[in-house]
C-alpha cells in the first residue's frame, strides 16, 4: 500500500466532508459541530454549510428545525451548532477576563435574569430587559449594550441557559434543565473528547493546528491536548504521519481510504467561507498552495478577493472565489482565479448547476421576508 502524499490527503478532505445526507440532523451529527455567522451573502455560513451536505435544504431550515431537533448552539473553539451528546465536553468553561469582570458585582442581576427567565419558559432578551431595567455597559466590541443581554450572554456561555429557537435571528433563551445537565467529564476525558471531535471535523489536519484550535477551547482542558493526542494515538484512534515536511493527524480508521484516495469529482462547489473543507487556512495553504482570506472585516480597498468570498472547489482543488449577490431575484457571480479558468465543458456545465442550486436554496419566503440580522444574532 502506498505511502499518504498531498494529492492523497487533499482528495480525503474534500470527499470525506461532502457526502449528502437525508436530514439535517444526520448531517449534523456526522460533522459534530456547524460554525454559526450572522452575515447573509447570500446566505449565513451555517446554511452554506448544510446545503452542501443535505438533500433538498433551503436556506433557514436550520433555524425552523432547532427547536424539534436535539442540537445545541454553543462555543467550541468558535460559535456554532453541534449535537447535544457533545455539550458535556465544553463544560464548565474558563470564562474571559472581560466575563469575569462583567460578572463581578452583579450577583443580584445574575439571580434576577435566571429566575426571571425559569418563570418565563423562554425568554427574549427584548422581555428580560423590559422587565429588569435597561442599564448599559460596555459590550467588548468597543459599544454600549444592555446588562441583561449581556447577563443573558454570559449565562448561556456558563452552561446555565440554552438557546431554545431564534426570532428574526435573535436567540430566545431557556434554563437549562436539570434533565439535560450532565455530569462534567474528567479533564483527561474531555481533552480526548475534544481531540476526537475536532480531528474528526476536520482530518486530516496539521497537528500545528489541532493544538492551536484545543487552546481556543476555553477550559482548564487546554492544558492538557498534547497527553490527550499522544493517548489516541497509542490507543490506535488517532494516526499521526509527517508528510513533506509537516506532521498531520486523521482518524486511524480511515487511514485505508486516505492511502488510495485519488477521485477528483468533477463537480463545481462554492464552499461557505467557514466550511470544513477550508476553515483551517493553515492546512488551506498546504493544501491548494495559496492564502485564502475572509475580507468581510477588511477595509474595501485593502480587500483581494472581496467581501464575502466563496471558496471555488472543482476537482479536489480549491481554484478560485466567487462573490455572490442576489439582484432583482437573481443570483449574480463574480468570479476569481488563482490561475487560469478551466476552459473544459465539464467545469463550465458545473458552474451553471452550482448556480441554479444556488438560486434554488435561496427561494425560503420566510428568510426573504427577514434579510436582516439584528446585532450581535450570531
């Protein structure tokens, strides 16, 4: 059997990511984890994600199933959607010190929110703030936002509240049960949890930033990822291999298909920013052999690609961006390219289905009804 080479371990990543499942929660809990971003363009990231993997999704469906679906939205290394069998491995969180300031002094507040919120069922943080007072204080994005909101915030980000549904993008919050508080895991065990998550969501990786994403996991478990790493390994879950010049790491099991991987679909897909398949830039890079940059906080004129760039995969090869923008009911593409478009009728047919699918998820009435994202929904 032939050794793992960069076509091998590129053909992997992008086939072991994109199978098409029958329902969003399959897709969900098949992935562990889906990033949540509030900028529509066309569509929030979260959508972009799922309509690649889920057959027949329309933009919104992730929103109108979360309440009838057992999935959570929570901070792992970033904030996002995964599967409440994983909730366990994020908590007790280590909070920031902006938190841990925002907490001190306002025990009373902290009382009043939990109690109000238990009494309501769920609650929207337009009711708590109505209810308790609108004092503000300083959100840590440099603006003034209200205590409760923020209270709301760091509650949930405690383990304390859950996100129960969304209105017009904005989290309606509940108390978490005592049914659905399960017993914090040892340190060990949450440390390997994570490994296995995060290996799994994105294998195979560079080991460089598998230990960079378990230490943007907030929790005395980042003290621990390289024991936990080195205990998968020698336990056989995880393998571990240095491939021209960098050590990457992939579940054990799928070493076999990683070794003979070399299918090239010839199918066009234009990837969320934060999709899988591309979100760790560092594996990008090593990969497909250019920087893909997220421009969408990045002054108009110091942007390369443009705002809300579309990463272009076509034959295991990510080969340029698309900007997208809906005008008059029409999806319109600008198209980049790292080097010259491929001039084959496969890639030209491929670019007209993508579009058309495109434009076929986009047609939600109540996501078109609602084309604005309050501050701070994501």
């Amino acid at each position: 059997m032939r050794a793992p080479t960069c076509k091998t371990l590129r053909c992997h990543a992008t086939a072991r990511s994109l199978p098409t499942w029958d329902s969003t929660i399959e897709a969900v809990t098949h992935l562990g984890f889906v990033q949540a971003d509030p900028i529509r363009a066309p569509a929030r990231a979260q959508d972009l994600i799922l309509r690649q993997r889920v057959k027949d999704y329309r933009v919104g469906d992730l929103e109108r199933q979360y309440p009838q679906l057992p999935l959570w939205e929570d901070m792992l290394h970033v904030y996002g959607f995964l599967p409440q069998q994983h909730v366990p491995l994020l908590h007790p969180r280590q909070l920031s010190t902006h938190w841990s300031e925002f907490l001190s002094g306002r025990a009373a507040l902290r009382k009043s929110v939990l109690g109000l919120v238990q009494q309501l069922g769920t609650a929207h943080p337009r009711e708590v703030e109505k209810e308790l007072g609108g004092a503000t204080c300083e959100s840590g994005w440099g603006q003034r936002t209200s205590e409760t909101r923020m209270m709301l915030e760091v509650l949930h980000l405690t383990g304390l509240l859950r996100v129960a549904r969304r209105e017009s993008g904005q989290r309606v919050y509940a108390c978490v049960s005592t049914d659905e508080r399960l017993r914090p895991l040892m340190a060990w065990a949450r440390a390997e949890g994570l490994c296995r998550l995060l290996v799994s969501l994105y294998a195979p990786m560079p080991a460089r930033s598998l230990r960079q994403v378990l230490g943007a996991v907030r929790g005395p478990v980042t003290a621990t990822p390289k024991a936990a790493l080195e205990r998968l390994c020698k336990k056989g879950e995880l393998r571990c291999e240095r491939i021209d010049g960098e050590e990457w790491i992939w579940p054990e099991a799928e070493t076999a298909a990683l070794l003979v991987a070399d299918a090239e679909e010839a199918r066009v897909r234009l990837l969320a920013p934060f999709d899988p398949v591309v979100w760790d830039r560092r594996r990008f890079a090593l990969l497909w052999g250019w920087e893909y940059r997220f421009e969408a906080y990045t002054p108009a004129a110091k942007r390369q690609l443009g705002y809300y760039a579309l990463p272009l995969l076509y034959r295991a090869q990510v080969i340029g961006w698309a900007n997208l923008q809906v005008r008059e009911g029409t999806l319109a593409a600008e198209l980049g390219f790292v080097g010259t478009q491929p001039r084959e009728a496969a890639f030209r047919r491929g670019l007209e289905q993508e579009l058309a699918a495109l434009q076929d998820f986009l047609q939600s009435p109540q996501e078109n009804r609602d084309r604005e994202t309050e501050p701070g929904a994501a």
